[in-house]
C-alpha cells in the first residue's frame, strides 16, 4: 500500500487522495471475493506506473465527410453518408459505443402504424406534455422515419433481445426486493455476443468507414462561412490529429458538471462550446433535466444502471391511445418533473435503500409495452427486472433536457443544417429545440430512436452536399493555432488543478435553487460565480499530462454551458416543464411560447432573444388555463388566483 | 465510488477497459501487458470496464470520490454505507 501511494506523489491532490482510499477500501472486500485463503494472500492490489501512450499510426485525414461523435446521432450520421458513396471518418473521444450516452439507454421506442398506433394521439400527447414549445415539424419526421430506424438498429444487432438477467438466472433472487445485485460479470460474458456496444465499431467496418478514438475534437474549422474539417489531440499521447473534410456533423452529445449516479461524464459541452463560438445560437438551455441518484449510494453510477446496462433494450411503443393522451402526458409532467422539483426542495430525508420499482408489477403501458394485443407485437415494455429507485436530486447536475439543448438551426429546419456551409449538426444536446419542448413526454426509449432518425438525416444531407463540393484544406496556421491553445494548459507555471475546479463548480451549480427552483436572485449570485471562475480560474488551469490538458478543456465548456444556462434562465420569466421560477411560478404563453437562442457577438458578449414557435404548435390557445395545463407547481393556482388542488404525495401543493 | 484493482496477476492485457473507459481513467503497459489505473479521480463509476474485464482483475468500491451534495449525510451514515458495499460484495 505504501508502495502505491508514494508511486503517486507526483500526482496532484485528489488523485493521490483517491489512489490511497481505492486501496483502503479494498480491505474490505477479499471476503466476499476470496476463492480461498491462498488467494487472499497472492493477491496484488497495487498498479504499476503510468506507462507513456504511444501516438497513434495516422495523425491526418481526408474525407469527404468527417462525423464527430460515435453515439447513436453519430453512428447513423456516419452509416448514411457511407451509404451515399461518400468517404465517411469518424472522430470520437472515447470508443464508438462506449462514449457519451451511447451505452446507456434502457429501451428503445417508434410509431408503428400497422400495430395500430393512433398518431393523432400521439401527437396531441408530445403538444400537450411538452408544453407547446414541442417542434411538431420535427416529431412528423420521427413519426414517419421511426420505425425505418427501430429495423436499421435491428439489423445492425444493436437491438438484439436475449435473456434478462432475472431469467437467465445471474440475478439474485433472494426474494427480497431491495436487493438487486447477482454476478453481473457472468451474465455479460454469457451474453457477450449481443453486446450491443460491440455493434457500432462493427458497423463502421463494415461500411469502410475509418475511425479515430480517444481523440478529443477541440475545434472545427470555418473559413470564409465554409467548414474545412476539425483539429483536436489524441488524449492519451498528445498527438494533435487533423481531418480535412467537405462536410461536418458534429454529433458531440450534451454534459454534466460531474457524473455522480448517472455516468455521462464522457460528454462535457465539447460541441456546444465549438458551435458556440462559431457564431451558432445556442437553444434550450434554461431546461435542466433532474436526474436523481441514491441517497444511500450517491456517486454510485454502476448501482444506478447495472442492469440497465447489461439486459437487452426494451421495445416500447403503443402505450399511448386516444384515450389516455392527456392523462399520459399529465402523468409524466407530475413524476418526471413535479416530484422530483419537491422532493429535491424538501430535502427528503435519508432513505435505507430500499426504494426499488418493480416492473413486473406495473402494467404493461406503465412499462411502455403496447396496449394493441396485437399478435406479432415485439414491444413489450420494460423487462421484469426491479430496479433501485433515485431519491435525491443530483446524478448528473448540468444535463440538460433530452433534445432540447443544442445549436438553434431554425424553425423550418428538419436535418440539422447550420447557417455555416457544409456543417450539420445531431443528436442529443447538439440540435436544439425538438419534439419534446420544456419536458418529456414520450416515454421512454424516445431518444435513442429519434436521435438515430436525425443522425440518418443529417448524414444523408452531408452526404448529397459533398458529392458536390470542393475540399478546402484547413490551412497550416489554423493547426498551428489550436495546436498551441491544446497545449496551453502545460505550460502554465501556477495555476488550479481541474480536478478542483470542477468538483467547485459541481459545488456551485448543484444547490437545488440554482437548477430546480430558480429565482433572479439565485440566478444571479450564481452567475457572479461562474464569472468570477471564467475570468479567474479557467485561464489558470494547469495540466502535468494530456490527461489533465482534457480535464482543462473540458472545464473551460462547462463554464460556459453554465452562463448559458443562467442567462437562459434568467431570460424566462416565467415556468414551464423542467424550468421552475418562483419568483413567476406559472405558464406565461403571451410572453414564452418562445425559444430561448444565446448567440456570441461580435464584442465577445451574449445577445439573447426570443424566437416565437410555430402558431400551429400553440396548441388552443382559448382553452382555458386548467385544461391547458394539467400539472401545477407550487403556488402556481395560488399566484393565477385560480382554486388550488390538493396535494397527493409529492405531487403538487407545497 | 471508482473502479479499483481487484487483482493484478488475473488482468491478461485483453485493453477492454482501456477501450470502453469514458473517462481516461486508464493506461496500458505494453511491456508489462497490463492496464494500468492511471486516473482514478476522475471515474464515474460506470463499472463498463469492470464488466468487460475478461480477467476479472478489476472491482467497483464504494468509496467515493464526489457526491451529490446533499447526501453526504447519506454516505457517511454507517448503516447505508454497508447496504451499498454488501451489494458489490455480492457480485
């Protein structure tokens, strides 16, 4: 153990720190582990020492179409424009599959005309639960292409449907509910072929399409309001890698300030901070999506998600009728939104960890399977596994809302185009302003289907315009200048480590008055903060290895997704869906039925403005409030002077 | 909450965690064939690297290097610390 730490003495603060607890914490565990005593004892615990990366073979590309990004928008992107005769790269900062949001969805949703969805219900479900601020242009397009999309991932593998945990016998079924552990390891080496992480990289080749790993775009390049392709470095060895190309999608996934229960800290605003400073509007941002965690386990990820992780997708679909269109939606805006807002604002107490959610018990629609009976209907909802239920605020504090978050590209957009030639942009925290507005009512599976059916969108559209486009090379002082803004960081002589900076800034924007109930005043003193950390801390921030060059760009995005979001924030007077003010505690549709778009000036400065959304997306705007809206948030009746509910649970009321 | 070695001699230089890590976390000594925990403050505890180890010479503790700030109380309480760490054990 000594021998461990002092291996780590030139490791600054935290890791020197973390290094000795893992080590500490492992005493704990040979018992349970230990296949005999023998074992206990040979066993080595210690690491050997951080060993220099190698550069990798190919350090400069060419194509005709580069995608960043190896998620779901990202791999649909790449496959579609691969498709198209086109010459497909594909840059990613982790591994396609396994970065960003890409290995965590549970299920996986579509329209389905022939097992007899009612699209008309469909639609009157997403208006009303995404509180008019829904793109209903954009939700015809999943309505059309969705279930094209479901087949396509299908026969990629990535749907594959095999044992769940609870039927093939690795769960532990010990009968009592709280307890969802098993050997999670055996079940996935059991099923190891239907993995479908594995899927992407195998996809990719088998299209011909080349990829780089590891390596963190830090910049696209535009010159005279064209793209020439983007520059970044290979994180483990610092090699700086370049892609020449005629089109662009950056398919860069959203973020969070520090992943603690729900694990998409591979995704840190990369793009939003790129496009950003492209000169992009930027959308949605006063939306936070409010994850919860385990108060008994907090930080704990792989407790969170084990086997959501390791069961195959669920199919959903079907669960939404005519009937229950409105009660649906309504439902969701109570748990999704509501009860999270109040529990978080309570402070719930403790809890002993055995909050679990069974769904075998629940009914087939509440699990998201079909209400048609059809025979040959595959969506089925969510397995029967139980699952540990979040009962703190606090997983992933920064994430915003599910397709709402982005780059602003227009309200007749339906692809994903920016106003720069030859740059799309797609997927989740990258195009802003989709079908599911201020919350999210589709239920759930949505994303991954809808951001595969834009990724295929954005990538075909790239596609037909380098067919006929010239490549620009990104010109030498170009490289040259974010080679030296990567390295930057190294050179700094005093400064903060990044690993402070962000745990500081998770400290600041985590406080429940900053993201679930807002007001100017909150809004404001945390403002002052992040731009006392922007002037201050961000130019200081210092790097001893590559590894920490990523840590330091990385916080230098999350700055700045933090003062949109604040801005953005402030900017709404008004609540709606996942953005709660109290200090104007009710839906204002004469002054937001409106996007919110933050563009960087020409003085370096925000400009904010309102973007009315479509009349048609409205809704009724004669009916009266009560029907309108049929979930209300603390003193929201009481502020309109309209009868107040009863509270039920967390629901409503106080 | 981070990912911390089980034991050394079982990790066969398969890279899967190397590969499916998120967060940079490790490094792989070609001499030595074996990956190496480099950056462990900043794992999210996704456990993908630990599921994926061929070997088994990775584990998950449940010391944890962050929390969502208003449960600290949570985890410093002794009767829930042991809820959570009897659940890993069990794997």
């Amino acid at each position: 153990m000594a021998k461990s730490i002092s291996r780590r003495d030139f490791i600054k603060g935290m890791a020197g720190i973390g290094a000795a607890s893992a080590v500490t914490a492992l005493a704990g565990i040979p018992v349970a582990h230990a296949e005999s005593e023998t074992e206990l004892v040979e066993r080595v615990t210690t690491e050997l020492p951080i060993p220099e990366a190698e550069a990798p073979a190919k350090t400069e590309y060419e194509c005709d179409v580069l995608v960043i990004g190896g998620g779901f928008a990202g791999l649909n992107a790449a496959a579609a424009a691969a498709d198209q005769g086109q010459s497909v790269v594909m840059i990613d900062k982790g591994h396609p599959g396994y970065s960003g949001l890409s290995p965590w969805p549970s299920s996986h949703r579509w329209a389905d005309k022939e097992m007899g969805d009612d699209y008309d219900a469909l639609r009157k479900c997403i208006q009303h639960g995404s509180e008019y601020l829904g793109n209903m242009d954009l939700y015809e397009v999943w309505l059309e292409e969705s279930k094209a999309t479901y087949e396509r991932l299908r026969d990629w593998g990535i749907l594959d449907q095999y044992e769940t945990a609870k039927e093939s016998g690795f769960y532990n079924d010990s009968g009592d509910p709280a307890d969802c552990s098993g050997d999670y390891q055996g079940y996935h080496e059991k099923f190891y072929q239907h993995d479908r992480r594995t899927k992407f990289a195998a996809v990719l080749r088998d299209k011909g399409i080349e990829y780089a790993d590891y390596t963190m775009v830090t910049n696209v390049i535009v010159e005279n309001n064209k793209v020439c392709g983007a520059v970044g470095f290979h994180v483990p060895s610092g090699a700086i890698i370049t892609c020449h190309a005629k089109a662009v999608v950056m398919a860069m996934g959203g973020g969070c300030y520090k992943p603690t229960g729900f694990p998409t800290g591979g995704v840190t605003f990369d793009g939003e901070y790129i496009a950003y400073n492209l000169g992009l509007p930027i959308a949605g941002k006063e939306f936070d999506d409010f994850h919860m965690t385990l108060s008994w386990a907090p930080g704990n990820a792989f407790l969170n998600n084990n086997w959501t992780y390791l069961d195959p997708l669920w199919l959903c679909g079907g669960d939404i009728t005519a009937d229950t269109a409105i009660s649906y939606a309504t439902t969701k805006g109570k748990v999704m939104v509501l009860d999270r807002v109040t529990k978080s604002m309570t402070g719930l107490a403790v809890t002993d960890g055995t909050g679990v959610e069974d769904m075998s018990q629940q009914d087939v629609t509440r699990r998201g399977g079909s209400a048609s009976e059809n025979p040959g209907e595959v969506r089925t909802g969510k397995c029967n596994d139980t699952m540990y239920k979040g009962d703190i605020y606090g997983a992933a504090v920064g994430f915003g809302a599910h397709l709402t978050n982005g780059v602003f590209c227009g309200l007749d957009d339906l692809e994903g185009k920016t106003s720069i030639e030859g740059l799309w942009v797609s997927g989740d925290g990258m195009q802003a302003c989709g079908p599911t507005g201020a919350a999210y009512p589709t239920g759930v599976g949505f994303t991954s289907n809808y951001v595969s059916t834009m990724g295929n969108r954005a990538g075909k559209a790239a596609a037909e315009y380098a067919a006929g486009a010239e490549l620009t090379k990104i010109p030498a002082e170009r490289i040259e200048e974010e080679t030296e803004k990567i390295q930057a960081p190294l050179s700094v002589e005093k400064g903060f480590d990044p690993t402070w900076a962000r745990d500081q800034l998770h400290s600041i924007m985590s406080p429940y008055w900053v993201y679930i109930a807002k007001s100017k005043a909150t809004l404001e003193a945390t403002l002052t903060q992040i731009e006392y950390m922007r002037d201050r801390v961000i130019p200081k921030l210092q790097a001893a290895s590559y590894h920490d060059v990523r840590m330091c760009l990385e916080m230098q995005h999350k700055i700045l997704n933090a003062e949109l979001s604040l801005r953005a924030s402030l900017a709404r007077e008004e609540t709606r869906g996942l953005h709660f003010r109290t200090d104007f505690p009710y839906r204002d549709d004469e002054n937001f039925l409106c996007y919110i778009t933050l563009t960087k000036n020409a003085e370096g400065g925000m400009d904010i403005e309102k973007v009315p959304v479509k009349d048609e997306w409205k809704g009724d705007l004669t009916e009266d409030y009560k029907s309108r809206y049929t979930y209300y948030f603390p003193k929201e009746l009481e502020t309109l002077g309209l009868p107040a509910e009863e509270a039920t649970g967390g629901w409503g009321g106080k | 909450m981070s990912v911390a070695r089980y034991d050394l001699n079982k990790c066969i230089g398969c890279k899967s965690c190397v590969t499916v890590c998120p967060m940079d976390v490790f490094r792989f000594d070609n001499a030595a064939n074996k990956s190496v925990i480099a950056y462990p403050e900043n794992c999210q505890s996704c456990g993908q690297c630990y599921v994926n180890c061929l070997g088994r010479a990775l584990t998950i503790v449940n010391d944890m290097y962050g929390y969502a700030l208003t449960s600290y109380r949570a985890a410093t309480t002794v009767p829930m610390n042991r809820k959570a760490q009897a659940v890993i054990d069990r794997t």
